[in-house]
C-alpha cells in the first residue's frame, strides 16, 4: 500500500495546478518529495523547489538590536512546492486537474510512493545503476537502449565529477555487454581495467570492487607516451594531401598543399603503394624553404609511425560488448581532431552498414571536438551523428565542462543529461536553454551540488530527479594531482 508518513505542513494561499505554497511545521529540505491525498487520485507527488523563512523584524527594528539582545521574533518557514502527479490505472504520470485545498496536509513522502511516480524499478537487463537517489535508498537506473538510442551529456564545471560518472556509465555498459568506444584525450580510461580500493561506500550501494580487464582495448596514436595502449595508425592511401599537412603540423594550407600534391602525384605514378618513406625520399630533391619545411614535416610524420600502408583495421579496433579507449594524451590538438574525425566517420559508416554492433561514442572534452564557434575537423561528422546517429544505433555521449563552448545543435540532441555541479554563469544558461522543465530552484541547486551528485534529465524519466552517484567498481583514473604531499 502506498502510504504517506510525517505531516510536514499546509497548503496556504492561492493553489495552482502545478505548484502550491506550503507553511512548514517540520523542516525539509529543498528536493525533498512530499505527498498530498488528493480525494479522487490518492496520495499526489510532490517536490520541495525553494524555501525561506519568512518573519516580521523589520530592517530597522533589527539594526536597532543591542549585541546581547534576544528580540520577540514571529516567523514562518514557508515552501513553494512543484507538483509532480500520480500514476494512473494505465502507469502514465497525471498531474490532477482540480488544484488542491487551501489548508491540505502536506505530508513527507514514502519510498514506494517516490519510486512509483518516478518510474524508479530495477531493470536487470537494461539498467545502468548509477547511484541512489538523493537522500533514499532507491536506485536509480538509466534505460540503456535510452543511452544509445538518445544521446546523452555529461556536464559540469572542472572537477565536478564527470570522468568519475562515466567511469560508472561505462562499468554498467560493460556489465551489460554493450560496445563502447571512448575518445580519451587525457588517458585516464585505462585505470576501468583495474578493480578500485573496496570502501564503506560500496556496502551502502552494494556495489562490489570489480575490474575489466579483459573487456578494455586501448589505443593511441602516441604508444611510446602511453605504453599501455596498442599503436593506432590510419591508411595512407585513404588520406587526402589536406589531411597528411595536418599529420605533419602544416596550417598554412596556401603555401604547402600545392608542393604537396605535387610530390603525392609524382609518387604515386612511380610507386603506387608508396609509404611515408617514398614521400620523404621525393621531398628531399626540392629546393627552398618551402621544399626543406615539407621534407622536414614528412620525416616527423615518418617518426610517428602514424600512417602506415594498411591502418589499424576495425576489427582489431572495435569488438562486441568491449570498451575500446582512444587515448589522445600527448597528441597535437589538431592530430587529434582528425583521429577523432576518422574514428567517428568510419564508425558512422560502417555502424549504417551493420558491420558493426550498435554502441556508444564518448567524447570527452567535447567543446574541443564540436565547438560552438568556428569549425574544426571533427565538427561536421560529430553533429552529422548527434542528428542522425540514433536512427542508426549509434549513440553519442558528449562530456565536458564548458556547457557554453560546445556546439549548441550538439548539445540540444541530447536526451539525456546528466547535470553535476555548474557555476559558471553562460554554462548555467547554456544548460537551461537546453533542457525542458528544470525549474528555478532546480538551477539555483545544480550550483552548489556537491562532488558526486547529479542531476538527470531525460534518460526515460519525466521529471528530473537528483542521484547520489554510486562509487566506482574500478579505479578512478583522473585523481588530481597534489602538488605537496597533504
Ligand atoms: N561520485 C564520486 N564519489 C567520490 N569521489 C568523486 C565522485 N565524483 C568525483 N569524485 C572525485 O572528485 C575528483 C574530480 O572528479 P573527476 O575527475 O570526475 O572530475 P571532472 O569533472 O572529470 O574534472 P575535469 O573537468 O578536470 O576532467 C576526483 O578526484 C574524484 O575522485
Ligand atoms: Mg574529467
């Protein structure tokens, strides 16, 4: 039975439909949930959005105070509440359409009620456990066919907890068997293969220590940097001169791609297979500045090991139920926007083609790699799959820290949001001109969230809800780090 426990006040004052004021005679907290019996649907769910206390010292009676003084106070802690329904005999979420009575109880919410009107169930297949919802003992789940089908992003200011949140994202996706691939520009991913430290944090969310070893490949354009990874290199032949002047850190298109067209073509007739090596050998015949930078470039390009005849091939790169990792840490930024920009089209391409399982694409540090203003390399693709992925089982996942930097179209393909804390103002507005129904007291929050809270949205529930993120199974990878020891 569903039942309501705790009388915390009364309505008073004007009703509305979506929102009533309530005179508080136990404190709560805001986002606390509350119920009202409604005489034609039973106990109603509601929410706590915003709280003050309201009292009748004036400010000159106040300033007029001697230290000492204890001054004969009238005061009210009164509450503006948001309603947030009932299910009905069909399971849909009704708000009812009569407002409620002046003077109703208002009452502390139970947790099958919460749970029910939130849509909060275990879903063994297709439920990704990321937390307990604030201050309960429920657990929150995100629908994981959601997550592919619907795009999600993950934001926050820096050190809000992101990296840590889809840690935990990828921990469930790799449980269920779901293929993932993570563009990780800092390479802090591989650490998802080794089992955390367990703490008193797990027994409360009965999350077991737990690595994934076998289910993580990881590569990286820099293997001698990051030696955990396997080399990834790139086909030279399916590369067009354009994107070799960005292999070899060339941006002054004008001056070096014609020279450049030049040696490909002369190459090419001599020696169709031809390597980086051929390429070096042509320039070095040139004269001139221009002639000695190309060479000069083409040798570096040649030390990278980058681009090699055949490329690293999509098999080895992607596998069903796997969490491939592109670590990018200490590659050039332009390189690893055209990594980015191939890893993304050849996955589009051959995800529309069903030579690949559906998965899910994370891009961390996503206002570098689809920037709101000006083009990069990977621009187009990446919004190509924020409006089009979907259809195709490709999900996107978007993280970064400047909600305001990040492709607006991007940003408002994705269905799901998973808020930590944002202070910065023009992030704060770039969050709420995307997302539906968050209301002034769920904006005011989201700036004083504290490390591991966040608030979803979308992720198949309909209203938003705040969730104590569970701690990792694996270890976290991203650890500031201190600059002396504590
Ligand atoms: N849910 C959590 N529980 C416990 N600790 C957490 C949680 N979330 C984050 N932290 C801690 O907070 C710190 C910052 O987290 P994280 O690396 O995820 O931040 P971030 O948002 O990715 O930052 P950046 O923008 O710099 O990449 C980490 O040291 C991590 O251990
Ligand atoms: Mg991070």
């Amino acid at each position: 039975m569903i039942r309501a426990v705790d009388e915390v006040g009364r309505i008073y004052g004007d009703v509305g439909l979506g929102q009533f004021h309530l005179s508080l005679s136990q404190p709560v907290e805001r986002g606390d949930y509350l119920a009202v019996d409604d005489e034609l649907h039973g106990k109603v769910l509601c929410q706590l959005d915003d709280l003050k206390r309201k009292s009748d010292l004036g400010l000159e009676a106040a300033g007029a105070l001697k230290p000492t003084e204890e001054a004969p106070i009238h005061e009210n802690l009164l509450g503006l509440v948001r309603i947030i329904g009932y299910r009905d005999a069909r399971g849909v979420v009704k708000i009812p359409t009569i407002p409620f009575r002046p003077g109703a109880h208002v009452f502390r919410a139970d947790e099958p009620l919460i749970a029910e009107v939130l849509g909060l169930k275990h879903r063994p297949n297709s439920g990704a456990y990321v937390g307990l919802l604030r201050n309960h003992a429920i657990h929150v789940e995100l629908d994981i066919n959601q997550l592919v089908q619907r795009h999600v992003s993950v934001l926050a200011k820096t050190g809000g907890g992101k990296s840590y949140l889809l840690g935990v994202l990828i921990e469930e996706l790799l449980r269920h068997k779901v293929t993932c691939v993570v563009i990780d520009p800092h390479g802090e991913y591989g650490s998802l293969r080794f089992s955390s430290e367990p703490n008193g944090g797990h027994a409360r969310f009965g999350v077991s220590a737990q690595g994934f070893a076998k289910q993580v490949r990881e590569f990286s354009p820099d293997a001698t940097l990051n030696p955990g990874a396997k080399p990834l290199t790139f086909s030279l032949r399916h590369l067009d001169p354009r994107e070799l002047l960005v292999f070899m850190g060339l941006t002054n298109v004008k001056t070096f791609l014609p020279p450049l067209k030049q040696i490909i073509e002369r190459v090419s007739i001599s020696t169709p297979d031809f390597t980086v090596h051929d390429l070096v050998r042509a320039a070095e015949a040139g004269e001139g500045a221009v002639a000695e930078t190309l060479h000069e470039r083409l040798e570096y390009v040649e030390q990278t090991k980058l681009l090699g005849p055949q490329g690293t091939s999509l098999n080895e790169l992607v596998k069903e139920g796997d969490a491939t990792l592109i670590n990018l840490r200490g590659v050039a930024p332009d390189v690893a926007e055209l990594v980015v920009a191939r890893i993304a089209s050849t996955l589009f391409d051959n995800r529309k083609r069903g030579k690949i399982p559906p998965l899910f694409l994370v891009i961390e540090e996503a206002h570098n790699f689809a920037p709101q203003q000006g083009q990069v390399t990977s621009s187009r693709i990446l919004k190509n799959i924020a409006s089009e992925g979907r259809k195709f089982g490709l999900g996107l996942c978007v993280v970064t820290q400047r909600a305001a930097r990040i492709d607006k179209n991007v940003l408002s393909q994705c269905n799901t949001q998973l808020i930590l804390q944002v202070t910065n103002p023009l992030d704060l507005k770039a969050i709420t001109q995307s997302i539906e129904g968050l209301t002034n007291g769920m904006t005011e929050m989201i700036q004083s969230l504290p490390v591991g809270v966040a608030l979803i949205t979308g992720g198949g529930y309909h209203t938003p809800l705040f969730c104590e993120v569970r701690p990792r199974s694996t270890r976290h990878g991203g650890e500031s780090v201190q600059i002396v020891a504590a």
